[in-house]
C-alpha cells in the first residue's frame, strides 16, 4: 500500500521495495532499545521509560542529535517477531512503566503487529508516541490504539523555518492540527502513581538559537486554545551539531536572553504544569514542583 503515513504522504510502496523521503524500508528499523531515565519524570518511575529507538526519520534537522540513525540509517531491519520480544522484555524483564517508542510514525502497522500477540498474553504498558511533531491527524487516528501518552514537540511557529531547518514542508499546520487532536483525544496527563503516567499529552517547547521568539508564539498558540492544562517541557539544552554547526544561526547554543524570553512567556501565558530546565541544565525549576533529570532530552525525537 503507498505509505502516507507522515505529512510528505510519498506513497511509496515500501513493500516492494520503493521507499520515499524518510528511507524507511519493508521492515521495522531500530537503532537500540532499552530502559530510559532521561524523560520527564511522570514517564520514568522506578525503572525507567522502554525506549525503542527507531531509525529514519520523517524530519530532517540540521541539528539533530540522532543522526547516525535518524539521518544515516543506522541500526537493523527486524523481524516483526523480534520487535514482540524487545516489547516483551522491556514490560517483563526490564519493568519498564511504558512502551517509549521513539519516532515511529513509519513503522506503525509492523509496531501494532508486535503488540498483538503481547495483549494476547495478557501483557501491556501504556504507550508514549515520542514525536517531532510533524504528524498527520488521519495518521493520529489510524494509529490512537498506539498513543495513550503524547510526547510531541513543538518546534516552529513559522514554515520557512521548518524548511530551512527541518526540511518540513507545512510543519506548523500539521503541528498544531495535531497537537489539538490530542488534546481532545488525550487531554492533560494523568497517572495511576508518581511517575506512572498513564494518559495524556506532554509538549516539548524547543528553544531554538534565532528562533526563541517562534517557540514563545507556540506557547501563546497554546494558551489561545485554552491548552493551558497540558504539561509543558521547555527544552534548554540546544547544542549545535552535525550540519548545524555550519548554518547560523543554527551553530550556535541558545543565549540566556532567548531561553529567559521562552520560560517567562510560559510564565505570562498561565502554564502551570510542566518543567522548566535551569538554563544550561545546571538545575531545574519547575511549573509545579516537579523534578526533571539534568539529563533530560539527551535523546530527541
Ligand atoms: S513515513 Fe516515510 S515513506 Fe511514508 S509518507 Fe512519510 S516520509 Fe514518505
């Protein structure tokens, strides 16, 4: 079937053979998997998010941390058998409090297809659809049986930015058709215990060197929809790599200035849950009392 899965909606064949502009193959492709304690706390607990990290990606960011996988494809093509197993281990073996799957938007059927036989078996964990955020709403509701906890970004409030910098064509209309999909599906995040969440939506406000002001419009977007009762994660931690490092303003970190400018508009606009990094992660304020990991956001979708 032609793949339309993400916004480019390529219809490439995948199954024989063809791939369009992720390079996502007939099979799932994962990079590593394992316990994670980088995310937010709620995603945490005791033993940490079950991450699977996959390769490809939907997205083309000039600053990408992951790109060994997401941009150079790096990791194997699995059987779908295998993916049951590496699900399996991070719910029984591992304890994991969730199914953190981390870019999936191209693997989806084969992802369902490796839960199938889990639910059989009694086994289950809430799923966290960790996301760039650039996601189609047919996709969102195609897939709702693998979302229960939304991880999505918000990284542009202006298209010419998502091209230059992300090579995504229609980002913020996606994005923000998304994100209010969620919110109506998922609502605010709930849990069963402290660092258990089990259902809703957490967005991830990137602040970006040249760009801190388009991450301010996102959050008064979100305020203007009355979106004030999600969590919110203002990520600090930009670090110029990979083709940023030759493409101002991209090549350098974010000033305090900017992230200052971010943190009091979340601030301004009534966001109370949610986290704040100390700006150069040496500490961490919150909107609610909530700790966030130094660490966190290491790995980004
Ligand atoms: S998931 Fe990949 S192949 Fe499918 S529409 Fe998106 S970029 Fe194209």
């Amino acid at each position: 079937m032609p793949c339309e899965l993400c916004p480019r909606r390529c219809r490439a064949d995948r199954a024989s053979g063809a791939v369009g502009f992720c390079q996502a193959g007939a099979l799932p492709r994962v990079f590593r998997w394992g316990p994670h304690f980088g995310e937010e706390p709620p995603l945490v607990g005791e033993h940490g998010s079950g991450c699977v990290f996959f390769s490809r990606c939907t997205m083309k960011c000039l600053y990408c941390q992951n790109s060994p996988w997401s941009w150079n494809g790096e990791g194997d093509d699995i059987p779908i058998a295998r993916l049951t197993e590496i699900l399996r281990d991070l719910a029984v073996k591992d304890c994991c409090s969730n199914w953190n799957l981390v870019s999936p938007t191209p693997y989806l059927p084969f992802i369902r297809a490796a839960a199938a036989p889990l639910f059989a078996e009694g086994i289950r964990l809430p799923f966290v659809w960790n996301s760039s955020g650039y996601e189609t709403v047919e996709t969102l509701t195609a897939y709702r049986d693998l979302c229960d906890i939304a991880l999505i970004d918000m990284r542009y409030a202006n298209d010419a930015t998502a091209r230059a910098a992300s090579a995504a064509p229609g980002y913020v209309e996606a994005n923000r058709a998304a994100i209010r999909y969620l919110h109506d599906a998922l609502g605010p995040l709930d849990s069963d215990a402290p660092g258990a969440a089990t259902r809703g939506v957490i967005v991830r406000i990137l602040v970006l060197p040249g760009h801190a002001e388009e991450a301010a419009e996102n959050l008064a977007w979100l305020a203007g929809e009355g979106f004030t009762d999600l969590h919110v994660a203002v990520m600090s931690q930009y670090t110029p790599v990979y083709k940023a490092l030759n493409t101002p303003p991209f090549n350098r970190p974010v000033t305090e200035e900017e992230y200052s400018l971010v943190a009091e508009a979340a601030d301004d606009f009534g966001f109370t849950r949610g986290w704040v990094q100390g700006f150069e992660s040496s500490g961490v304020s919150n909107l609610l009392g909530e700790q966030m990991s130094p660490g966190h956001g290491i790995v980004q979708a």
